[in-house]
C-alpha cells in the first residue's frame, strides 16, 4: 500500500491526466460501470463557541479505473461574519482530508493520499468539463471570483479546453488578486489582470467562474452578461437566482446531499437519463452547476494518481498486511 503526499501527486498528475481521467470515469457512470455516493457530513458541538466539529465523507467506485476510493476529511468549522466558511484541523492552517483507494477487483488496500491537491484538482477539472462541452467553441475571454487553490485550478482546466486569450480576476483582497494575476501568467504564458469590481470580470467575458469561499451570493446582474457567455461556479449559492433565470441552458452532474437548486436545471447523473444536445447556438448562455458526484471524481483522480505512482515509483510503501486482517467482520 502507498501513501502518497500532495508534494508527490504535484510531480504525478497533471490538469490533462485530470481531465482525462474524469472523461473515464463519467463514461462509465453513463454505461451503468461507476457509481456515487453523494457527500455526507456529521455535525458535532465542539470546544469552540462559535464553530462545530465536521465530519465529510464521500465514495465513488469505476470498473474501466479499477478503484473504489473514499475521501474522507476532520474539520472544526466556523463562520466569521456568517459571509465565508473558515475551517482547520488542530489549529488554523493545517487541514486533515485523505483518500484511502481499494481495489474493486479484489478488494487489496491501494493507496492513501492526501486529498488537498486532488481536492483543488478534480473540482477544477471538472469544471474544465463544462467548458469543453457548454462555452461556445470561440470562448477565449474569461472572468474569475476568487484568488485561491480553486481559482487556480479552474483556469488551468479552461486553459487545456479552450484557446484562452485573457483573464480577468477580482477578490475583495487587492494583494491576494494581484498575485494570482501575477502567478498565472508567469504559468500558463497569458494576459490575467487583476480588475476592482465585480461588475468588471463579467462584463465581455465568454466564461464565468465563481470560485470561492462565500456563503453568499457573488453576483446576480444578468445584464453584465456577454452574448453566449458560459457561467461555472464551486458553490451553487455564488450564483444568484436572477442569473440563473437568464441562462438558457442549466446543467447539473448528479445530486447533492440536500438538492438546493431553482426548478428548471437539467440534471445530467448515472442511469444515462437526461441527456441533452447541450449548447445549440453561440447566443445561448450556458450555466454548469459543478457539484453532485463528488465521490466519482475522487474515484477516477486517485486511481490515476496510484497507477501514475506505482509506474514511477513514487510514494512511501506500508506494509499491506498493516490493514489485513484474520478476523471476520
């Protein structure tokens, strides 16, 4: 069995392996070949006055991947000003979230990795996803909320699908949006420009993305939106419901815990109903909904990752006996 850190699934995996592995995992929830288990979180008081104690779980198994996996994370949760959603393991800035990854051929312990990079990952790639198949083919102009590990992440997947020409950020932190624009051209050899309104990142921009920790709603001015523009976010409550209305195509992976959505989305998940033609004309605006399959997602990066180790011999080895047992349960 290995464990595999975020330092080592950096070298290993990258936005294209991502991609490629969702696009195989979502193939086989459509041929009856994978399955999900929605995210499921346990509450309990906790030593702090103004947080909880979170238990997150969530579960997903492929056939073509070969891996069931779990990822499992222990949070103390709090909400300053009620405006964004903070959390820590033990004290703030360290966090515990792992994948434990099994064999579905034969049940063997595969794997455990620590989730943080995957985590990022495998929500931007997926995002990626609904730009490959929703943005207009000529989508090149995009806008970003937020300045974190997800913004970044989410870029990076845009730009393997799409022909980006240029990228607009805005947070409410001028130095935290000045250095992601700074950090993302250096990486991927683009225009991002830091802008001071949110009203500035939606307007001519083909691609919209909400990529952050608010529990409020990022924006909801529909008449900020370009023609045929593709609208993705991480949380469903950044979007509000003015814009939602505005969009002529709504399209959700799966289901969440508790399905929190305006009636009207199609929902896209594993029986392979509710397929839909997609966009059909450039002037169409066009809205993903990246959450609901969580569990898979975890399933098909974390098995690329373990193939990926095994074939460069990386990670530290425990013994797999460790997690055997002679004893029924």
């Amino acid at each position: 069995m290995l464990l595999i850190n975020n330092q080592e699934v950096e070298k290993l995996f990258t936005m294209k392996d991502c991609l490629a592995a969702l696009e195989d995992g979502y193939d086989d929830l459509l041929k009856g070949d994978a399955v999900y288990r929605p995210r499921l979180d346990l509450w309990m008081p906790c030593e702090r006055p103004d947080g909880y104690y979170r238990w997150g779980t969530m579960e997903g198994a492929s056939r073509k991947i070969g891996v069931f996996a779990i990822r499992m994370k222990s949070d103390v949760v709090y909400w300053p000003n009620g405006e964004t959603e903070e959390k820590y393991c033990m004290q703030p800035g360290t966090w515990c979230g792992l994948v434990m990854v099994f064999s579905v051929r034969n049940g063997e312990p595969l794997a455990m990795i620590n989730d943080g990079l995957l985590q990022h990952m495998r929500v931007g790639g997926c995002a990626g996803l609904g730009v490959k198949y929703l943005a207009r083919e000529d989508a090149c102009d995009v806008g970003i909320f937020g300045s974190g590990g997800m913004a970044r992440s989410y870029l990076e997947a845009f730009y393997e699908v799409r022909k980006l020409r240029r990228v607009k950020v805005f947070s409410p932190t001028k130095v935290n949006r000045e250095r992601f624009a700074q950090e993302m051209t250096g990486k991927l050899d683009i225009e991002v420009v830091a802008v001071d309104a949110p009203e500035k990142v939606v307007r001519e921009s083909d691609i919209v993305a909400t990529c952050t920790d608010s529990t409020q709603t990022v924006f909801d001015n529909p008449e900020w939106l370009k023609e045929g523009a593709h609208i993705t976010c991480v949380r469903a409550c950044e979007v509000g419901p003015k814009v939602i209305k505005r969009c002529d195509l709504s399209v959700k992976l799966g289901k969440n815990t508790i399905e929190a959505m305006d009636e009207g989305m199609v929902r896209l998940h594993g029986n392979g109903a509710g397929k839909v033609p997609g966009r059909t004309h450039n002037q169409q605006v066009t809205f993903f909904i990246n959450a609901g399959t969580q569990g898979l997602q975890f399933a098909a990066c974390a098995g690329k990752v373990v193939e990926l180790a095994k074939q460069h011999k990386v990670g530290r080895e425990l013994p797999t006996e460790w997690f055997l047992q002679d004893i029924r349960d």
